[in-house]
C-alpha cells in the first residue's frame, strides 16, 4: 500500500505554455513518532531495515514527512526549527520542500500518519 498514494496529490498534470504536459510535484505525509517507551528513541537508519546503521534517533512526538516507503520502513524527512521540516504542516509537504532536510529510514511500527 502505498501511503495514500504518498499523497501523490500530483495535482494532475499541468499544461505548461510550451504544450508540454509535467506532473505537479507529490506531496509528502505528515506524521508523528509515537509508541515509544519513556526514555526511549526512534533509530533512524541510512536504509530500508536493521541491517544498515543508525544514523540519528528520534523522540517521541516529533513531527516528521514520510516520502517514500520500502515493505516496513518509512523514509522520513525531519529537521530544526530553521529547515524547511521544521514547521509543522499538517496537510503535508511538497516533495521539493524536503530536500533540504535530515533524512533516514524508520520502522513504520512507530510512525503515525496524520495526512494523506
């Protein structure tokens, strides 16, 4: 399943003045680290699953973009208050917006999708 077609909002296509038909960019889900045990992380991982290491760690509650999703992982994308990830948008967020931020794959056990 793809999570609600990654809100492939692809907005349809867009008629260009050249007569040239391009896709509108996807929009990213909003979700939300959840489940955690008190005192306890979210491993974000440099891949789709255990085997690639830990390149960073998430708290509860933190807000974050899933993108793209391979069987149980989420590619999430986060980031401080100064990247585009920082600020909370809940309808989600345009792929090209997320670029610049951190990003990782986590296990989608801990992930609650909020949009799309």
């Amino acid at each position: 399943m793809l999570i609600g077609a990654f809100v492939v909002l692809a907005l349809g296509a867009m008629q260009q003045d050249t007569g040239q038909i391009a896709k509108a960019p996807y929009f990213c889900n909003y979700a939300k680290v959840y489940r955690l045990e008190v005192g306890s992380h979210l491993s974000v991982r440099s891949g789709p699953g255990e085997r690639f290491s830990r390149i960073d760690r998430l708290e509860a509650g933190r807000s974050v973009y899933i993108c793209d999703e391979h069987r149980e992982w989420y590619k999430a994308f986060y980031g401080g208050l100064d990247s585009p990830c920082g600020s909370e948008s809940t309808g989600g967020k345009d792929v090209r917006k997320v670029a610049a931020c951190k990003s990782g794959w986590v296990n989608r056990k801990w992930i609650d999708v909020l949009s799309g």
